[in-house]
C-alpha cells in the first residue's frame, strides 16, 4: 500500500530509521514472466485469440499492481 506523504515528510527528520524499505519488484517480474510464458504456451499451441486476451488482461493487472491501485 502506498505511504502518505506526511510519513515520509517526518523520516526526513528522523536520522535513524532507514532510507527505503525494499519494495516488491522482484515479486513483479516474477509475475510478469510466469504470466508472459503461459500467454505465449497458449500461442504456440493454438489458441491465439486466448492467449492475446491473457496477455492484454496481465498487462492491465501488472500496470495497475505497478502504480499502487
């Protein structure tokens, strides 16, 4: 979930909390890659309009993950 700006305002003052908590990009990628080859098995084996969907839909769902919705 999204931090809110008043947090981050006050870590600025506050010298022992750490700089960023690391965020879940790999966690991203790995979604991203596991949903690009299943698509890509269902192209290979046939079932295009499937797969282009799944591709479009994941594609939908991984923008929205990125940008905190």
């Amino acid at each position: 979930m999204a931090e809110d700006d008043f947090r981050r305002w006050e870590r600025e003052f506050d010298s022992g909390s750490p700089d960023d908590v690391p965020s879940e990009g790999r966690g991203m990628v790995l979604a991203a890659g596991v949903t690009a080859t299943g698509c890509a098995a269902m192209i290979a084996v046939g079932q295009v309009s499937l797969g282009a969907a799944g591709l479009v839909l994941s594609s939908v769902i991984l923008l929205l993950w990125r940008i905190g919705m």
